[in-house]
C-alpha cells in the first residue's frame, strides 16, 4: 500500500475485496500471453465499474482488488455491475462485500472489519457476490438471498451472509458447521503445542485423544482453537459437550443428541436415534472437562466411536480416561515467551502497557507460566504493577510450599485464588462463595434472589476474571471457571451457609419452573420459556437432587411435574420418563401435582410408542381430576343422560346434553371426556348428515389427544375423520388416516376398532381401483369378528356395504383374495393394506 493515503472513505466504508477463481487453470487453458490479455481486461472492466459508483482503490495484489465506497448502495451497484460486465469472458471474480467504522492511518485502513471483508470474499465462488449484514442494513431495494450464518476463517463468531441476485452456487468455503463456544479473547502463544494436536487430529487413526494437564494449564483454550483449525477435517462438524455442570454420564449422549438435533422417536430409543445420525459421518465431538465423569464416561465414549468408524473424540481432562484406544497429549505450561505474550496481551486489554516492565518475566515464572494464573494477576495491573503483584504472590506462594499434597502447579493456582479472592471486599467475598452454589451459572435474577447479589459486585468479581460472563442464552449468564468454582464451593461449605444456600436455590429453581411451565399451558411462545428452562436444566437437576437427599418429596414432585412440556419440545423422553415415574413413586397422594404428573407420563410414553402406559396414566389422569375439581358426578350424571337420549332417538337432546358435558370435562380439564364429548358430537353430526361439521370436530380433536398422549382416543378420532370422508364421496382419501388408526388400535389391543379401521382401509383402496387389496381386507376383518363374536353394528355395516358398493364381488380374483383374507390375522390385514406386493 502507499505510505500516505488523504483520499480514502472515512467514518462508515464498506469495503470490496475481489479475487479470480482458478487463476491457475485459467493460465493454463489461456496461456500466458492470452492470459495477460484476459487479466489486462478484466481490471479494465472493474476499475470502470467501481469508478463509476465511487469506488476508491485502496489496494490491488495480483489479480485481487480491495476497493473503498462511502456509500453501501454504491458498493453493492458497483459489484453487480463487475459481475455482469465479465460475464461474457473468461474470468470469473468472486466478490465480497462488507461494511464497518475502520481506522484510517497514514498507511491505509486498520481494524477487524478490512479482515471480516476479505474472509467473506474467500468464502464465495467466481461470479457470486457475498454481502454481510452489515451492508444489507445499510442497503435498500436490493435482490438478496439468506444464505445463513457461517463461520469464517480467523473470525470468532458466526457472520450471517446474503448474496447478491438468486444464481445458484456450491456451498460456501466456510468452515464446518459447529458450535463451539466463541473465546472471548485473542489466542496467545502454544504455537508448537497447536500444531502438534492438530496433526493429531487431522489423522483418521487417532480416533480418541485426550488432553491432560493441570486445572488453569489451558486445556479447553487449546481444545478449542486446535477444534476450530482443523474443522476441514470434519465436514459434518465439531460439537462441543461442557461436562463440569453434568453428574451423570448417562447425560453426555442426551447433550450430544439435542446438539446434532436428534429426536427420540417413537419405539427407536435415543442412543439408536443417536447412531443412526452418527453411523458414516465425520465429525468431531469435544467432551470439556471430564475429569469427575471418567469411570462411566468410558462406555459412552466407546458407543460414540462404535457409531461411526470417521468420529473423532477430542477429550479435556485432569486425568486419561485409560482405554486402549486412547492417544495421550499431555499439556505443559507455556513456554517463557509465550507466558510473558500472554501477560502483556491481557494487560493491554486493559488499557496497561508493560514495555517497559522488567518485571513480567520473574512473575510468569513465579505462576508456573499458568494461563489461569497469569489471567487472574493480570486483572490486577490497573492497581499493582508487575513487582508489587511478585511481592504479594511470593509471599502467598512460599506459604503453600509442603502444605498440601497437591501437584505444584496447582498449588500455584490455588494460591493465586487465594490472593485474588483475599483482594475483595467482604461484601465481594460473601457473593463469591454464595456463587457457587449455582451450577453452570446463573442469571443476574437468580444471583439477586438466592445470593442477594448486588450488581456492582457482580460487576467487581467479573473485572477480577473471578466470574464470566456470557449472552448466549434468554439472559446473560454469570459463571465460573471449573477450578474457580472449585475453590469457591469450599468457602461455601467453610462458611456454613451451603445448607440455607442450596435450600434458597431450589426454592428460586422450582418457582422458575412452575412459572415457565403456567406460560408454556397459557398458550405463550414456547420459545423464550423453553430455552429459559433449558439454560438452567443443570440448576434444575440440582434442585432435584437436593429433594432426593433431604426427602423433600413436595419439591421433587413440584419441579418435575412443570418440565413435561421441556422435555417434549426437546425431545427428551428418556430423562423425562425416569423422573416422572420416579417422582410418582415417591409420594401416592391424590393431588394436583400427581395429576399433572401422570398426564405428563402419558404424552411422554405416547411420543416413545408405548401405548399401555400412555393410555393408563391419561385414564387415571382424567379420572384424579375428575375427584379433585369436585365435578364428577355432574360429568357422569350429563354423560349417562346424552347417552340415554341417543339411545331413545332424541338426537337434538343428545347433541344439547352432550355440549353441557363437554363444558364440564373443559372446566376439568379432564382430556379423556374432552375428547370422548367431540366424538359423541361428530357422530351425531354424521347422522344427521352435517359431514363438514364433523369433520371440523373430528379435526379440532386430533392435534389435541395427540397432545395428551391419548393412543385410544387417536384412534377413535383417525377413524371418525376417515368415516366421515367416506360419507362425504371422498373415500379414496381415506387410505393414511384409516391405517394411522389401525396401527395406534393394535397397538392398544382394541380388536374391535382394529376391524373397522381396517374396512375403512378397504373402502379407500376399492375407491382407488385396487380391489384385491380391498377383497384381502375386508375378508380378514369378517373372519376376525366372527370369531369375536361381535358382528358389525350399524355404522361398521355402512362401510362394509360402501366397500363391496366400490368394490362387487364379481370376478374369481375378488372371491379368492376374499378367501386368503380370511386366513389373516389382523396385524397381517393391516400389512396388506400398505404392502406394495398386492394389486
């Protein structure tokens, strides 16, 4: 660049970087003079067009432009007139647009937005112009598509793109999808250490690797920069589990699982969803902090590599995990100069330069050269400088020697935390422990509420790197670092205040959930709920635990009976299955929270495919709220009185009798009569001819038993909306709602609504010109009542007749299917009715 430049944009720029694509090939194919020529031209044509909108050449290498534009529109005009102007020929530039406030200097731009510019013009592909959303913002009327969020090479977070116009193009050259946490802060120094793991990991042979090291020796920072530079290697992406919150290693898949967006399913357990989606994919899985989990952590890590011969496990730990298929990367501190980098890098973060200092490398050598350390002292150069912090950590330091039976770096770190912590006030010291009672952070709320936080002192505690803060979650989130939270819950134990403490926590935790919970049943968004319940699920399972211990049986109940609609949204079923069941087991009284309990146990075991269990507890659900709301034998007197006046014929009373029953099973809540009142309704409807009215019934019915985990009454309502489409001449139409309902009927052993599923199934397959289906069909379902003794009653007898109506029973085909019908079960009449052997 020129060493003085007067003519560049400032205040708001959006910068254009350009780059040809297969410049190599294109010499070859062109040759050099043609080549020459093609080149000559091509900046021809983007000088023409950049000048025109005001473009400024800031730079030009090779074959590459890096242009400045005071305006966004001007950029982006610009850019789409380079590209139809080359289009013709044989170049093809790939453009990248994106706008910031940089820094303008006497040799040119300086900040991250040049940077950001030129990675998302590396992304693209020849003739695609990439814009960032930056640009989009300050834009108008312009013919964009989303192309998402990508994460690019160098920068932190994710930046979401668009391109310019609607042609098609390969993916972009990002890296691989992931969701690996964004450092706060520039990697420093561990160049040696960073390229000998990513070797590691970039082999398809190492299939474990563990990094070991001392708490604060900067496994996970390594872990995760040597995660993201190698994420070419793993085109299906890195996935990174935080292990310090979870107690249990059964937890690790359930984590992975919602990670990579699998969902229990019904009758496939998690762990076969799990390796299904894991089975020939190359990605990589980050498990953070594993330390407390490693007995059990052994057989989940070895069913995550049995799933897929190309996964590749990265594990941080103090410890190995000690399997044979285990590769070793032992941690060592950083090296002088590094150590000495990384001092000063977080010093001028805070505004502090040690240039001059020629006491930095005595006290990296005094912390053992240990990140953690070396973070903690740094927070403290704004009052102490580098000789005063040797001074007061030397003394802290000789103290601890021989004290305790620790590995001398981690007697350093502990002394460093103890000199940090012993600079706060008493007030800050007081919040800091009563921190740790909280797993996987907090929200300012919580802190306010279980530790009776002041904002200030949170504020203090984050600007001595004592407590973290991140936003990736509903709120922000203050949380420790593992070997910090450590220390901080043995002051809190010291204190004695961890019994009040943790008794306060679950007080807080069991009211968030019941609140969240009253939203998700109020018909809120699920989304701000949800997400808050799943950004304190650890805190919840804390909560939990701390009932188990005390027997507290109320406060188990009560948390668990609020999180069915969490782990349904989230498709945890396993985990929510065993807490219900638990909690039910724990305490046989009648009340609400038991209620609310079995009813979630019924969607729960619906969602896994087991249809007894879902059908018992909807049925004792519906009956306990019958007892509990005081209105049961209202309910019944209503439901014996519509039932007796159908019978009579009066069918206008019925409908009336039965509209007052539905009000009473609404009032409550009683899911099973809800549903039972719409069939009734829907019947008489169809009888009276009114097939739109009982469709609408019908319709309403079906997204709500499914809801409650009703198996039976899904049924009975699949087989309403089928019938009720017969009726209305649209019966070959009818085929997936007639077999939806004979499965969830087998599945519950009802024979008998089995049977008439099934004739409807024939009914759609003889409308639809397959009569042998049809013939199969309707044969297996007459020989199953007849030997149930249970021949069809009116309205079983209008399908039947409508079928052999569609049907005849002309032909010797007809009667012979007929006949092998007849020797099925009825499991084997409904594979007939999907299989694609018959007709």
């Amino acid at each position: 660049m020129e060493s003085v430049r007067h003519d560049l944009p400032s205040g708001t720029v959006t910068f254009l970087f350009t780059d040809v694509e297969g410049s190599t090939k294109l010499l070859h194919d062109l040759g050099a003079e043609g080549y020459a020529r093609a080149l000559a031209e091509h900046r021809r044509l983007l000088r023409d067009a950049f000048t025109a909108h005001g473009g400024v050449e800031v730079d030009t290498q090779g074959d590459a432009f890096f242009i400045a534009f005071p305006t966004a529109p001007g950029a982006v005009a610009a850019a789409d007139e380079a590209t139809r102007a080359l289009a013709p020929g044989p170049i093809r530039v790939r453009i990248g647009l994106h706008t910031g406030a940089p820094l303008v200097t006497d040799e040119g731009y300086v900040g991250v937005d040049v940077h950001r510019a030129a990675r998302i013009a590396a992304a693209g592909h020849g003739g695609q112009v990439l814009v960032s959303a930056t640009t989009v913002a300050a834009s108008e009327d312009v013919d964009l598509v989303d192309l998402g969020e990508h994460r690019l090479k160098d920068l932190a977070a994710p930046e979401r793109l668009y391109q310019l116009g609607d042609d098609e193009f390969p993916p972009l050259k990002a890296l691989s999808v992931s969701n690996l946490p964004v450092p706060a802060t520039p990697f420093v120094g561990r160049e040696p250490e960073l390229e000998q793991l990513c070797t590691l990991l970039r082999d398809p042979d190492v299939r474990l690797l563990t990094v070991t090291g001392a708490g604060g020796i900067g496994k996970t920072r390594l872990a995760l920069q040597a995660a993201a530079e190698t994420s070419a290697a793993f085109p299906d992406g890195l996935w990174w589990v935080a292990l310090a919150p979870l107690t249990d290693p059964a937890l690790v898949p359930v984590a992975l699982a919602q990670m990579l967006g699998v969902r229990e399913e019904e009758g496939v357990p998690l762990a076969q969803a799990l390796a299904e989606r894991l089975e020939n994919r190359r990605l990589l899985v980050l498990l953070d902090n594993a330390e407390h989990l490693l007995r059990g952590l052994v057989d989940e890590v070895r069913g995550l590599l049995e799933a897929s011969a190309r996964i590749t496990v990265l594990v941080t730990s103090r410890e190995r995990l000690d399997v044979s298929a285990e590769h070793l990367f032992a941690l060592p501190p950083m090296t002088r100069e590094d150590a000495s980098a990384f001092f000063r890098a977080r010093a001028a973060m805070l505004g502090v330069s040690l240039d001059r200092s020629a006491g930095v490398a005595a006290l990296c050598e005094r912390l053992d050269r240990l990140p953690l350390a070396l973070q903690l002292a740094a927070s403290r150069l704004r009052t102490f400088s580098p000789e005063q912090l040797l001074e007061r950590l030397s003394r802290r330091l000789d103290l601890l020697k021989g004290g305790r039976d620790l590995d001398p770096r981690q007697q350093t770190l502990r002394a460093t935390i103890e000199w940090s912590h012993d600079l706060l006030s008493p007030e800050e010291q007081t919040l800091f422990r009563r921190l740790a009672v909280f797993v996987d952070g907090c929200t300012l709320a919580a802190a306010e509420t279980v530790c009776d936080a002041q904002t200030d002192q949170l504020e203090g505690l984050v600007d001595k790197s004592l407590l973290q803060r991140r936003d990736d979650a509903v709120e922000p989130r203050f949380w420790m670092l593992e070997s910090i939270h450590e220390f901080a819950a043995e002051r809190l134990a010291a204190a004695g205040e961890e019994a009040d403490l943790r008794a306060r926590h679950a007080l807080y935790f069991r009211e968030l959930a019941e609140r969240m919970a009253g939203s998700l049943r109020a018909g809120d968004p699920e989304e701000t709920p949800v997400a808050t319940l799943e950004a304190d699920i650890d805190n919840l399972r804390a909560a939990v635990a701390l009932g188990l211990e005390t027997g507290d049986n109320e406060l188990v109940r009560e948390i668990t009976a609020a999180l069915p609609l969490y782990w349904l949204d989230r498709d945890l079923y396993a985990e929510g299955r065993s807490w219900l069941e638990r909690a039910l087991e724990l305490d046989p009284a009648e009340d609400d929270a038991r209620r609310r309990l079995l009813s979630g146990l019924a969607t729960i075991a619906y969602r896994q495919g087991d249809h007894d269990v879902a059908v018992s507890a909807s049925d004792e659900a519906a009956a306990l709220a019958m007892r509990l709301l005081g209105v049961a034998d209202r309910f019944q007197l209503l439901k014996a009185q519509a039932r007796a006046a159908g019978m009579r014929g009066e069918l206008e009373t019925a409908e009336g009798l039965w509209r007052e029953t539905l009000e009473a099973a609404l009032e409550a809540d009683n899911g099973v009569g809800i549903s039972a009142c719409r069939l009734n309704l829907a019947a008489l409807a169809n009888t009276t001819r009114r097939h739109e009215l009982a469709e609408e019934l019908a319709q309403e019915n079906l997204p709500f038993v499914r809801s409650r985990g009703q198996t039976r009454c899904e049924a009975y309502t699949l087989a309403t909306l089928a019938q009720t489409r017969v009726y209305r001449g649209q019966a070959e139409d009818v085929a997936d709602d007639a077999v939806a309902g004979a499965r969830r009927s087998t599945q519950i052993g009802n024979n008998s609504l089995t049977a008439f599923c099934l004739d409807l199934a024939a009914t759609a397959a003889a409308a639809r010109g397959e009569a042998r289906r049809s013939a199969t069909i309707l044969g297996a379902t007459e020989a199953a009542r007849e030997a149930m003794g249970a021949p069809p009653d009116e309205q079983e007898e209008a399908i039947r007749s409508r079928a052999l109506e569609l049907l005849g029973r002309d032909g010797s085909s007809v009667a012979e299917a007929w006949a092998e019908g007849r020797e099925l079960d009825l499991e084997s009449a409904l594979a007939a009715a999907t299989s694609d052997r018959i007709e």
